[in-house]
C-alpha cells in the first residue's frame, strides 16, 4: 500500500494560523508587534499588516478584506479615544458579512488605555465585541485583568444583572408563600 505524506512546506502551510493586524498608530503597531512576538512563540503566525491609513486605499481595502474573511486571527491595536472612521467600520462589514461562521478570534489592544480600573471600554471596543459576536468569532481584549465593570449592553452585563437582588425582589423573596384557602 502506497501512502502520500504532504511535503513539510505544505504541512506547515496547514498548521499556521493567519492572522490580520490592522493598526491606527505607530504606537499601536509596537504594541501589535509586541503581541504577536509572544504569540509567535505558541504557533506559527502568517501575519499581514494593514494601517487606518492604507485601508483608506480601496484595493489594499479589498486585498485585506479578503484575508479577514480567512483570517484566524484579527488584531486591532487601536487608541483608547474616539470611534472607528467610517471607512474602517464599513471595511470590518465588508468582510464580516463574507465570513460564514469561520471560527477565529478578534482582538482589541488599546496603546494607551486609562489605568484607571474603573474605565469603561472604549467605542472602539465595544464596536469590535459587538461585530466579533455578531459573526460568531470569540472577543478578547487587553482590559487590565482587575477590571470589573462588564461592557454596556454585553452578554457579561446582562449576567451581572440578572445575577443581582435588587430591594423589591429581596422583599418578594422574604414573604412567606400565600396560604391555600381552607377547603370549603
């Protein structure tokens, strides 16, 4: 019986993840780069990198786009402030609409996030969670490990909320149950 084995480049091509960085500044890009350097030690990574800026450009738009349909891996290393630009948000739709249920992860790095514990996401962050659910894809973020305010209008607040006994249901919970009527 004869059996093909693939070739050790096509095997190693299978066993890499794809992963699309897109970056609003240079600091941003450091951050992702940091990130993706540890990363690299856990899997192999084929990485494309695309900027705010070259998104701006339709064919690189396109061009990336149809990596992020493919990707394992989608890293948006960001500022804290503000909202995405239109282009970006319509270029994430783009892509996300081609998807089909592909399993991956969308990451959100934020370059220079509040150390305040307190701080709520950003708009940019809470748009990526709510696209990365959207599509079926898990959301992780670089919030500080200590931060205990869940995201407005997530899954998480939701469970937070329904977890907690406001002082009318603590004073329905505290009644005794209604007596049956005496049998007639």
């Amino acid at each position: 019986m004869l059996v093909l084995m693939p070739d050790a480049a096509e095997s190693s091509a299978r066993e890499q993840a794809h992963a699309v960085v897109v970056y609003e500044t240079t600091p941003a890009r450091e951050l992702a780069m940091e990130f993706c350097s540890h990363r690299a030690g856990e899997q192999m990574l084929n990485i494309h990198w695309y900027s705010f800026e070259l998104l701006r450009d339709r064919d690189a738009a396109a061009r990336a786009a149809t990596k992020a349909r493919l990707a394992d891996l989608i890293l948006f290393s960001m500022t804290h402030e503000g909202d995405f630009p239109d282009e970006i948000k319509l270029w994430i739709e783009r892509w996300m609409a081609r998807r089909h249920d592909r399993e991956g992860a969308l990451v959100g790095l934020v370059v220079d996030r509040p150390q305040n514990v307190s701080t709520l996401a950003s708009l940019k962050e809470v748009y990526l969670r709510h696209a990365a659910t959207s599509v079926g894809m898990d959301y992780l973020s670089h919030a500080m490990p200590t931060a205990w305010k869940a995201m407005p209008d997530s899954l998480d607040s939701f469970s937070q909320r329904a977890g907690q006994v406001t002082s009318l249901l603590d004073e329905i919970l505290q009644k005794p149950p209604p007596q049956p009527p005496p049998p007639v």
